[in-house]
C-alpha cells in the first residue's frame, strides 16, 4: 500500500467514525423519535470523548492521525454534511466541537455505509405484521406493543439489528397454532429449519421471554414455558390412581384394580374414552412425595374424617407436577367433558404449596377446567399448624402476594395471603407432608 493510498484510507476511515458517532447520537434524539428538526443539532466535543477517535486525536506520538482527522471534517464541511466550530484563536489546530446538519442527514448514512436506524425500525416493524392476525392473544397482545412502539420509532428493546433473529420467530409463532399437540421441541426445530437444535440455539430464548411477558401464566422453567405453548421437551406422563374407567381401541381399563395406579402417555389419553368416575372425590395434587404419600394412606388429618375421604381407594388422584403439562392437560379436558355431559356430581379437589405458585396454579385448574373446584390442605388452619415447617421469603415474593390481594378475582384467598404476609413464611407441599406423617 502506497503512502497516499494509505492517507485516503484513513481518511475514509476517519469520516465513517465521525458520521457514526453523530448518527448515533441522532438516533437517540428528540428529533429521530418525533421526526421533527430541532434547534439543537447532534454534536460531540472533542475533549469530551473517550473513544478511540479521541485517542487517536490526541496522540502525541502520531501527530499525523490528527492531520487526517481533520482532512476528514474538512472534506465533510465542504460537502455541507456536518460544521466544525473551532476554538478562538486556534483554527485549523485543535476542533472545539462538530455538528451534523439535520439536511444531509441521508447523505451521512450513505458515507458512512450505515443502514438508517429508520430502516431497521421498519424492516423489523414488516417482519412482525403477520403476527397482528395470530390466533393466540398473547401473540397479538406482542404484536400491538412492539406496532406501536416502532412506529414511534422507539425499539422497546427489541434487537434491530439481528432482522433474521424475529424472521425465526416469527416463522415459529405461525407455525405453532397449526402443529400437532405435543410436538417434540426437537422434531418442531427439524420441521422448520432443519436443524434439531436450532430453535433451543436461536429461538426459544426470545419465544419464551415474549410468552414470560404478554402471556397469562407464570412458571419456573423455560421447558414449562414450552410445554405451556405445545412444544414438549421429552414425552410426559400422567399419574393416575383410583376409581376411573376407560377403554382404549379394543380394551377396557379399571385403575382402580392397578395398586399405585397408572402412567398414562400423550398418545394413551388421545385414544381413551372415560367410561365411568365412580369416585367420592377427585384430587389434584402437585407434589409428587404429597402424590405418593396419600395414596399410602400415610396423610392423617382432621379434614380427612369426612366421609369421602376415609378411604384413599375412593378417591380418583391425579399428579400435577405444577401447571398442568401438554399430556396431562388433554386429560383434564376429557375428564371436565365426562362429567358434564354424564352429570356426576363429584366433587374436585386440589391439593398445592400455600404459597404464590400454589395459588395460581389453583387458580389456574378452577378457570380452565373445573369452576366448582375446592382447596384441601390449603387454609389457614393448615397453615398454622404447619408455619414452624415453613420457608421464609423475599419482599419481592411479599409483592407478588400483595398484588393477588389487591384483586378481587383471588378473594378466595385473601384471609389465607394476609396470614403469609403476616408471617412472611411460605409452606411447600413436600415440607408439609413429612410433617404430617411425623405427627
């Protein structure tokens, strides 16, 4: 490389930091955001930098990467893209400040071979359109947040600059609705990109922050997320024992004959037809160690005398693991449309953590599948008798809790929130069963 093909290089290289570093600053600017010139143009002064255009203004050991620099706003000022205001008395020596005319602000995108932030907001804003007619509400309610926040050229914290980042996105949300129940996470990824890993690479982290934020349930891991939306990390199984009969293709099954009951597959409980609940009760409970532990008979309590439950064998028992996962849900739809339609009286039961999570997974199974649905074990006389066994938690946790006491559609439990408040102690289900059975 020549002297002089040396000099213009750095020149050029000098431009494009300059533009950049103006550009910059207009993007984040009243006038970028309204669209609208103000009287205050973007600008830098010089000795106000740390960077490594300052670095290389001030170093004393080159001096000629000054003399380059300011080539470079000269060329710029000639060309009417930005004004250099210069110290008194020092003109052509050391730049006071450097300013972006608002009129060539198209031209400085191009010398600088920066995509306009406008076009970024845009492409992004067409990317997510589809979007706008999603059959799911949480992706619509995604949908009119970030529409409205880009056409105020505002990014929201989105990332414009990774366009391919919400084309995958975008392309799993659509296809989502449409694929079959439970489809593994890895097959899904396999479908639509051809890759089994790609989605856990490049998608889900974003899937699952979206869903965290516009969805209406709120979970502890990224694979219930997941499981919540359809997409299954590994088949699950459903724990069932008690009095339920069904058949499937050409056989009839009892559970109740089966001692500790039965794992049913996704596939088992798309088959089966419910044929008979010849139950006292139903009981959802969301400990796997509370699960157990019932059907052994080894939970003895006062609320336990009543006629329904002196006998576990009676009693149709369900594992929850949580929110209910993919496989486990199905069921719960079978079992809602056989006792409506066959109108059995049967009473539903749940049993669950008296903490925040316990109430809205409660909450959850009475909205979505049982309405007459009743609370065992979570009371506040369980609660007392049991605080000494109890976690204690964060103001946040207190915040979270506060807020369900704030709303009316959770006044069931609002004399149980006030006593954890109180107390600022939790009580999990698992740490509630051991003791039970010590006493």
């Amino acid at each position: 490389m020549t002297e002089l093909t040396q000099e213009l290089a750095k020149i050029k290289e000098y431009k494009s930091k300059v533009l950049s570093l103006l550009l910059k600053k207009y993007e984040t600017s009243k006038a970028f955001r309204t669209g609208e010139v103000s009287l205050q143009r973007p600008q830098f002064a010089i000795k106000k930098l740390n960077n490594s255009l300052s670095k290389d203004y001030f170093d004393e050991m080159n001096y000629r990467k000054r003399e380059w620099i300011h080539q470079a706003l000269a060329e710029l000022q000639e060309n009417e893209i930005i004004e250099v205001k210069w110290p008194k008395f020092k003109e052509g020596e050391e730049i006071d400040k450097v300013y972006l005319n608002f009129d060539a602000i198209g031209n400085a995108y191009d010398i600088a071979e920066i995509i306009p932030k406008q076009q970024k907001l845009e492409d992004i804003k067409s990317i997510l359109s589809p979007l706008s007619e999603h059959p799911w509400q949480w992706v619509r309610n995604f949908w009119d947040y970030y529409n409205e926040a880009l056409s105020k050229n505002q990014t929201s914290g989105l990332e414009i600059d990774n366009p391919k980042g919400y084309e995958d996105l975008v392309k799993t949300l659509l296809f989502l609705p449409t694929m079959d129940e439970g489809t593994m996470k890895r097959v899904l990824s396999h479908q639509l990109f051809n890759d089994t890993k790609y989605i856990e690479k490049h998608v889900q982290s974003r899937l699952v922050s979206i869903y965290k934020r516009f969805g209406d349930i709120e979970l502890d891991t990224d694979i219930e997320y997941l499981d919540s939306i359809g997409i299954v990390e590994n088949p699950q199984i459903s724990l069932v024992s008690g009095p339920l009969i069904f058949n499937s293709i050409n056989s009839s099954v009892d559970v109740a004959e089966l001692p500790g009951g039965i794992g049913l597959s996704f596939e088992t409980i798309k088959e089966l037809e419910i044929k008979d609940i010849n139950a006292k009760a139903i009981l959802f409970i969301e400990n796997l160690t509370a699960y157990h532990e019932f059907l052994n008979g080894k939970i003895v309590e006062d609320t336990l005398s009543s006629s329904k439950f002196t006998n576990t064998d009676h009693i149709l028992t369900i594992y929850t693991g949580g929110y209910p996962h993919h496989a486990l849900r199905k069921l719960l739809y079978k079992l809602k449309g056989f006792i409506q339609q066959s109108n059995n009286s049967v009473e539903v039961y749940h049993w669950g953590d008296i903490d925040y999570g316990g109430i809205l997974i409660f909450e959850h199974l009475r909205r979505n599948y049982f309405s007459y649905l009743k609370p065992l074990f979570m009371d506040e006389y369980t609660y007392n008798k049991y605080l000494e066994y109890g976690m204690q938690f964060s103001p946040e946790y207190a915040n979270k809790l506060t807020a369900l006491l704030n709303d009316d559609s959770y006044d069931l439990w609002h004399k149980l929130i006030e006593a954890l408040l109180r107390n600022k102690i939790r009580l999990e289900q698992e740490g509630l069963v051991i003791n039970m059975n010590i006493k």
